[in-house]
RNA sequence: GCGAUCGUAGCUCAGUUGGUUAGAGCGCCGGUUUGUGGUACCGGAGGUCGGGGGUUCAAGACCCCUCGAUCGCCCCA
C-alpha cells in the first residue's frame, strides 16, 4: 500500500454546507448579472505570462512573487490566472470584441496566487468578476457599484460591510500625487518602517495605508489627492458620488485607498467588513482606463470589480443542506424492485428522494427517522404479501400517493410526520 | 518571505512531572430490546499518536529537521 498524496497546500475540498453556500454565492451573482443586463464569458485559466506581467505591472507583488508560472514542452513561460481583468482585456482584444463596446461582462472561476494562506486567503481561490468594457463615464461606474451593493444586499451580508470609495485622478493626477508623496515620505525616510522605506521606491501610494504607527505619524499630514485632481477627475469623481446617492448607494470616503496594480486610474473601492479577520475586503475594484494600451491595443476606458466567493460564503448565513423530501426503506430486501419504481415515479413528480437498503433491515427506518426526512415511504412484506407504510403530514402523505398512482396497493398503515 | 500557536481513531477531543497491551463521545458495522417506530443495552471494526532523526533503561509527551493547519505581518479578493 503506497501513501496518499495530500492536496496542495493552500487549496481547498468544498465539500456540504460549505459547498452549498459556494454555490448559492454563484447563483446569486448569476442571477443579479442577468438583472444588470451583463453577459456571460469564459476565458482560459492560464495565459502567457506576459499578460499578466505587462498589464499587472513588473513590480507589483503579484508578478514578482506571487504568480504560478511554468514553461510548456515548447518552452513558452504560461501563468495561471492571478486574477480575471488582463485576461479579459486580452480576449477583448485578440477576439474583436470591439464590435460589441460598450461591454458589460461577467465571469467567475478559480484564480492562483502563490502566497502563505490564512483565514479567506487561498493559494487557489475563486472570484466573481464584473467588468464594464469601453465605457468612459462616469454612469459605468455607479452602475457597477450599484450592482455590487444590490448583490451584498441580496446575499445578506450588507450589514457592516462599508463601500470605501476614492479616487486617483486621470493619469497626469496620479503621477503627480505620487511625485509629492515621495517627496513627502523621503523626507522622513529614515523615521519610516522598513516595509514603507522599501514602499517608497515600488509603490508610496501603499504608505498610506500602512499599520504600522511609525508611519501613520506621517499620513495625516501627507498630500492629499484633491490638491492634484484636474478639473476634469474633480468632475468626473463628483458624478460617481452623485449617482451613488441617487441610487441609493452608501458609501464612505477613504482618502487612503489606493489599488495594489498599476493599471488603475480615478474610481477606486473596497466593500469592507470587520468580520474576516485580517483580509477585510469583500469586493473591490476600479477603473483602469490605461490597462488596453499597456497590453498593446487602442486606448479603451474600461471598469471592474471581482469579489472572493470563499469570503463572501463565509459570511453567508450557513445553510444546512436539505433533507430529503422523501426516503424509500427496503426493509425486506425481497422489496427492492418496486423501491427502485417508486423511486423513480416520486422523483419524476419533483420530490427530492433518497434510498435506505443497506444495513441491518432493522435499523433502516430509524436511520430514515434520523435523516430527518419529510416522508418516509417502507416497503416490506406481510405474511409473504407486499405491504408499504407511509409516515408523513397529512399534505405529505397525500402528495406520495399522488406520485405513487397505483404503483403500490397494499397498505396497512399511515403515520403523522 | 517573516512571526506565533497547533497536528492522538472517519469526526470532536482526553491522555497527569516521559513509565506496562493508547482512551471517551459521536459516527460506522452486527446483535438484543422496543414493535409502527427518532429508545435503551451488548458486542465489533478502525490508530506506524502528521513524517524523519535524536536524547533516554523507557517518548504520544523532551530536542532538531520536515510537511501540513490555524492566526497575524507583507500583499491582496
């Protein structure tokens, strides 16, 4: 006998209630998508890995550290997906999908990230994604946002769970808040944490958001992103804000969000909770209005968000999963034919059934009894004659019988649920 | 990549300062009781104590390494 394998590390089996909130966390999103007008998409799970790293970033986390990457028997470097966006973008421009713009698009699946796991956080993990393709207003968004806080609200998970909401400004905004911010920090360099002295030369945006309270010393009185805006991002902001009222959209102010890629540029938000321990974001997302040109295409105005379904299924009321609206009990083996016609007729009537003809006879009603069914249908035999017994409500045993036709006719008893 | 805690039957766990054949509950299998039924009782299967090395007369307990889990840091959904 060789050892079992165990999986690897940082995935997961899904398995029972568990698994039913997975799923219930899918449809979900299925069916509000639909009500969002937003069409289905399925991409591959890996790329070349280029995809990832032009439009990602080189220096981001993610390309340098965290990403799956291999060589095919061709020697071609592939990725698995560390996330949906660029391989979206990819197909939108490899497949002409121009043709459709503006594209509403939603997918969901798994994603990899090779990092250490801990509570909600997998080495493979699973994403809802929505993306608006080609839209540059500001509507985009406040429909997006719109249907992430209908979907919250629909899992019931929208309590304390907050909408953080900022802006980057268009690009030359961007540049220009982060060239104060170095100047800012560098001239506390050596008073910062050694994470921030190191965030000063790959992303000073990040210092912001720091927990470490040697830096947040220097945050309160950093720049702030409304001094660089243009007119234009000042605008552009304000009719998000406005849409999001008038929708009905809550939503908080966060001058310290900032997104971990580079593609993104003005909206930026989380959907945030207190209940997940350290990784607190639920949802996230924003623009990225420079992703297509970094991966080659036409300059193409493009919005998303992606949220984690472990985490989200986490914080859906757990569910148990259904017992069976009917069990048949074999309890004389000499039964089983007509348990497997009963079977059937009760399923093709649309009730759930299940079968119990294994282990001591004896014990098979209890064990149907246990189960907590909501009826129970035994078969057995009386002084060598067919006989079947129905325990069920009223309703329950009317609605067998139904099923049942004249399938069965011998019976000597009923009994309430 | 860094830190902390943890790893004993299918599941949840107990196992005293290292000391005979490693235990319980639940679950599973079989039987008795009950007999129209979620009862009670009896019995059974199932563990290389995550893996490897070391200390010792003796290790599930102590030390080292390794794998994994959990919770943080980093980063992110």
């Amino acid at each position: 006998m060789s050892k079992t394998p165990q999986a690897i590390r940082g995935t997961q089996d899904i398995f029972g209630a568990e698994a039913e909130a997975f799923a219930h966390v899918v449809a979900t999103f299925e069916r509000i998508r639909k009500l969002y007008r937003f069409r289905r998409a399925e991409m591959p799970v890996f790329e070349k890995t280029e995809v990832f790293s032009r439009s990602l970033g080189e220096t981001t986390d993610v390309v340098s550290k965290e990403m799956y990457s291999f060589e095919d028997r061709g020697g071609e470097s592939l990725t698995l997906r560390p996330e949906f966006t660029a391989g979206i973008a990819r197909a939108f421009l490899t497949d002409g999908w121009q043709q459709h713009v503006p594209l509403k698009l939603a997918t969901h699946g798994p994603l990899f990230r090779y990092e250490r796991p801990q509570k909600g956080r997998y080495r493979q993990f699973h994403q809802i994604d929505a993306e608006w393709i080609g839209s540059a207003e500001p509507q985009a968004d406040v429909e997006l946002l719109t249907m992430a806080d209908h979907l919250l609200k629909e899992l019931g998970v929208a309590d304390g769970v907050t909408l953080q909401l900022n802006t980057l400004g268009d690009g030359t905004s961007r540049e220009a808040w982060r060239v104060a911010l170095i100047e800012h920090f560098g001239a506390h360099r050596l008073e910062l944490s050694e994470d921030s002295q190191e965030r000063l030369e790959r992303n000073p945006l990040r210092i912001l958001d720091s927990k470490d309270p040697r830096d947040q010393a220097f945050v309160g009185d950093a720049p702030k992103i409304d001094a660089f805006l243009s007119a234009e991002a000042q605008d552009f902001f304000a009719e998000v804000t406005s849409g999001l009222d008038a929708a009905g959209v809550s939503w908080t102010r966060n001058q310290a969000l900032v997104r971990g890629l580079d593609y993104y540029r003005h909206t930026a938000f989380e959907f945030v909770t207190d209940r997940l321990g350290a990784q607190g974001t639920v949802l996230g997302g924003g623009r990225y209005d420079g992703l297509m040109e970094s991966l080659g295409g036409a300059p193409t105005p493009a919005v998303g968000w992606a949220a984690g379904i472990e985490r989200l299924a986490m914080l859906v009321e757990m569910k148990a999963e259904d017992s069976a609206d009917c069990i048949v009990v074999v309890e004389d083996d000499a039964m089983m034919a007509p348990a497997f016609a009963a079977l059937r007729k009760i399923r093709g009537a649309g009730l759930s059934a299940d079968l119990m003809a294994s282990g001591s006879p004896r014990k098979r009603f209890d064990k149907a009894v246990k189960s907590g069914a909501h009826s129970i249908l035994a078969l057995s035999s009386r002084d060598g004659a067919p006989d079947y017994r129905i325990k069920a409500d009223p309703a329950g045993t009317a609605r067998l019988e139904t099923a049942l036709g004249d399938l069965l006719a011998t019976r000597s008893g009923t009994g309430d649920a």
